[in-house]
C-alpha cells in the first residue's frame, strides 16, 4: 500500500519519503496471495475501487512489465456445489454486471472446459475474466523502485514513533526511531501501515478501528499448469463479508507462475496470534481436495499466515483525516490490499495535487466510525 | 552398520547399493551425479547439501516424484527414475 501511494504520488510530481518499520513487503502485503479480485466484491463503493484498481493494475502490468510483477490476468472462476448455491450466484453476477463487472453464468460443461481437474459434483458457477493476480513482493519491491527512479527516499527498519504537529496542531511530519533521521517533515503525511494502521493512527489522535483476521495460506509442491484460474467456492464471498469472530475457510486454489499451487483462505478473529493452528490447515486442504480431487495425491511444502487488516464495516479507510490535518489513511482493505492499492494510491495522489478524484473518497472517510458513535 | 548389497534400478540401470544406505549415495557411488532436470530450463541436477535442506535432489521413486534421494534409504528392487521438471506430467491437463 505505501509503494503505491509512493509510486503515484511520486508520479504526480509530488517528493516522497517511505519509512517502512522492517522490510519491504514483510508485513502486510507479503503475507498475502496477491489477489486482484472484482469476483468477491458486491456492488457498491469497494467494487467501484476493485474496478479501478483492475484497470490501474493492467497498466503497472504494461509499465513495469508483467514478467517483473508476475502479473497474469488469469481470471477468476467461482464454482457452486449446489442448484441454489448456483441461484444465489446468478442473482450476485447479476448485480455485478450491473455494476460494470465482466461476469458470466456458466453451466458444467464450461466449468470443465475451463478447470478440467475441477470436481465433478460441480452444478454451475461464474466466469470472470477481470480478475488477475501479482507476487506480492515483487510488486511492492517493483513500485518501489520506479519510485526512487523519481526520487523518492527509502528508510527500511524505521518505525514512526510518533507525528510532529505545528501550532495548530496540524501534522507536519513523524518522528522515528532512526539515530539518522529521527525527524522527517512532510506537508502529508499517509498511514499505509497495514495491520498496524490503526496503532499508527492512535499516534496521531486520529484513531480507526483496524484490526487483524488471520488468514492462513497452503503451498503445494510445484506442478504443471492444473489450476488454470483463480478457482473458489460460492461461499467465499458470504465469508469475507461476514462479521463472525469464529473460523471461517472457504477454499480458493490457484496455480502459481512458480508452478505451485496456492490454498486459502482461512479467516479467524484471534488477534495477533502466530500459532499455527493444524486443524484450520487441515480444513483448508480438506475444502481443497473437494474442489480438485486430484489434490489429495499432491504434497504440501509450507504454509503462512498473514493478518488481514479489516475495519467493522469491511470498507477500507482512504483519505484525509478531518482530526489530524495533514494526515491521510490508506488502510483497512482487509484481504484485498494488494488487489486495491493501485486505485487507493491513484486517488490520494489525485487528492493530493488538487486534481478531481476519479471516485468519491466519501465512502472511506476516516472519521464514519466516530459519526456512527456519535 | 550391516553391509549386504542389493541392487535398485535407476532409469532402467541395476545400481549397487548397502543398508542404510541413501539413494543418493549409492547413486554417487556409481558415478551418476544428476537425476533431475531443472522445470524452466531443464538444467540437470543432483546432490546439493545432502542434508535434506535445499530440495535440489528430487528424484522419483516406486512412482512418486519430489523425493529427497539424499535423506531417503535405498531399498532392494527399488525403481528409481530421473524426474522430468515438477516430475508431475501425468497431472498436465
């Protein structure tokens, strides 16, 4: 998120400064699967984000090359195991399509033509050319670069420990816990922190309710091109909507440039806890090997965790902070960080240099949460 | 260690080995140094750290792909087979 914001900030002219408190990538957006999704979304402000954010990513794919991203515009497929989760599903594209998203409803025989190895007891499901996928890392590292090419300055292994404010309390920088460069001063500053967005935000007066959902992630073994998209359960997009604190899996399988096949997406409210918890590992391969049964005779190599950083009403938190002047967010995407940090990062660069936003950032304000309160 | 020779067989090739014995060693031993090529490049490949660390030395035994030939013991009659890429192209579809 915060290479985004510093590759189109940087773009629009602006001088940048990135402090990043380890390495790049190795918080939020390094544990994750690099999903750029517009299947998962509902119509609605998120899925007008998720659509910008798509169109933004295919020209990073064309501007620092697909190959450097591992971008592939693989395209999602959601599979239904039954005639009404299949009704549901129809109903949900339907709306999709309405909202401009290229959905279409497809039968057995198209699902099998798209995903050979796919179950059998598969009833129907949904084809989505938009979705698409980057390495994570790689995408950061790359933005990053093309970053510095226009001058930003990087500060890896520095945390903010706190903001400088001017007489009218406006920020006018943060302070770190570099000995070299213990105070950088800025007219902006973004709060791209991730998980830990709304630690930073707290430093600031300004607090938003970010919060970690744990999700956990299987890698198999490398294998020739088997899984051909981004494959997942109707019932996904019901869990990553949900409000439930408890366990919730529901599988979404995709192969990898890297050959191996990657196996989400668990969702668990536990906090910041790094367990690793073997029964949601073993519910995710089991949800797997019910989706591709050939799975069952595939190895796993590893697994990972990453912490998902979600706000209560599941919409992220992008813009400037009425209580902190001077302070803008870019946090709370949830699972879709990677997938929405084009567009978030577009839009405060727009915001930033006066031009008009192409969406409203209204939905995203950070001060919803203290109105409904109020 | 006990020492009664038995052979396995390696891409059709009957290859000496002990008890206890890793596959990779008796392979060594018999002056074969790769058994698998690369996925992208097809680069051949064999013993790496031999520790069981850096997967370099899969290889397919009895029909399973991605074994670790220098952690895992020959047996007797064991059919060993160079492994082709991700040693998976029964799954290509």
């Amino acid at each position: 998120m915060g290479a985004a914001c510093a590759y189109y900030c940087t773009a629009a002219g602006l001088r940048v400064e990135v402090v990043e408190r380890g390495a790049i990538g190795g918080g939020t957006s390094g544990a994750g699967e690099g999903n750029i999704l517009v299947s998962d979304k509902a119509p609605g402000p998120e899925l007008e984000l998720a659509l910008l954010s798509s169109r933004l990513w295919r020209e990073l794919g064309a501007e620092l090359g697909a190959e450097a991203l591992e971008y592939e515009a693989k395209g999602g497929v959601v599979v239904a195991g039954s005639a009404e989760t299949a009704e549901g599903l129809r109903r949900f594209t339907a709306g999709q399509r309405a909202s401009g998203v290229h959905a279409t409803d497809i039968g057995p025989d198209e699902l099998f033509a798209l995903e050979p190895r796919l179950t059998r007891e598969a009833v129907g499901g949904a084809h989505y050319p938009q979705d698409a996928q980057v390495q994570p890392v790689l995408a950061t590292a790359h933005l990053l670069r093309h970053a510095r090419r226009r001058g930003a300055r990087v500060h890896c292994g520095t945390r903010v420990t706190g903001f400088v404010r001017d007489r009218h309390d406006a920020v006018i920088g943060v302070r770190t816990d570099s000995p070299t460069a213990p105070v950088r001063h800025a007219r902006w500053v973004i709060n791209a922190a991730g998980t830990w967005a709304g630690e930073l935000a707290g430093l600031a007066g300004a607090p938003v309710p970010v919060l970690p959902r744990r999700g956990f992630v299987l890698v198999t073994e490398p294998l020739p091109r088997v899984v051909r998209h981004k494959v997942y359960t109707a019932e996904y997009v019901a869990n990553v909507a949900s409000g439930d604190a408890g366990l919730e899996t529901s599988v979404v399988v995709e192969g990898t440039r890297g050959g191996t096949v990657l196996i989400g997406a668990s969702r668990e409210r536990v906090g910041f806890d790094r367990e690793i918890s073997l029964p949601v590992l073993r519910r995710l391969a089991a949800q797997a090997i019910g989706l591709f049964p050939f799975l069952s005779g595939v190895s796993l190599l590893r697994s990972y965790l990453g912490f998902r950083p979600y706000c209560p009403d599941h919409l992220p938190v992008i813009g400037p902070d009425p209580r902190a002047p001077g302070l803008l967010h870019a946090c709370g995407h949830e699972g879709a960080g990677i997938g929405l940090a084009s567009a978030t990062g577009h839009l405060l660069a727009q915001r930033l240099t006066g031009a008009e936003p192409d969406l409203d950032l209204t939905p995203f304000r950070p001060q919803r949460f203290a109105e409904a309160t109020a | 260690m006990s020492t009664s020779p038995f052979t396995f067989s390696f891409d059709d090739r009957a290859v000496p080995a002990e008890d206890g014995q890793s596959v990779a060693a008796a392979l060594i031993a018999s002056g074969i140094r790769s058994w698998r090529v690369t996925r992208v490049e097809g680069r051949p490949r064999g013993v790496f750290c031999g520790i069981g660390v850096c997967f370099d030395c899969l290889v397919t035994i009895n029909g399973s792909p991605n074994q670790r030939a220098c952690v895992i013991e020959a047996h007797p009659g064991d059919v060993v087979r160079t492994q082709e890429g991700a040693g998976r192209a029964d799954l290509a579809c």
